[in-house]
C-alpha cells in the first residue's frame, strides 16, 4: 500500500480557507484512487503577484505548491 498526499497549509501567509478547502478536497478525491509509493506534500501559499511559476514540484522535498493566484486563474477560467 503506498502513502497518501497531505496537505500542509503554512498559517499566516495570506492563504484564504477556501483555497485549502478546494485543494484538500481534490487531494482526498485523488488519494482515494491512487497510491504512491512515497509520501507527496501538497502546500498552498502566497507567491508573488508576478511570480513566474503559480505551480511548482519540488523533487527533493517531494513537494508539490501551489500559489494562490494561481487558484484565483482556475476559478476564473470555471466561470467562463
């Protein structure tokens, strides 16, 4: 059996529930049909406004974050 995904919410750098809300619910709805054979992190922070990647992988910290303002982008594009 292979490690669920957690996510790792850092209190204090301007991430709104809702962002964590969504992410820790499309985090759940992907452990419940994938099983990895090492633990992965999901995080969301704040990034800069003109931040050069919104997502990012990070390979020694087995790390996966998102930004924000890249949450704000696909609510965007939903509601259109």
């Amino acid at each position: 059996m292979g490690f669920q995904s957690k996510v790792n919410l850092k209190p204090g750098r301007g991430v709104r529930s809702a962002y964590a809300d969504v992410v820790k619910t499309e985090v759940e709805r992907m452990n419940s049909g994938y099983h990895l054979p090492a633990r992965l992190r999901v995080t969301v922070k704040r990034c800069k406004r003109n931040a050069r990647f919104l997502a990012y992988y990070s390979t020694s910290r087995r790390k996966i974050t998102l930004c924000t303002n890249y949450i704000d982008d696909l609510y965007r594009a939903a509601e259109n």
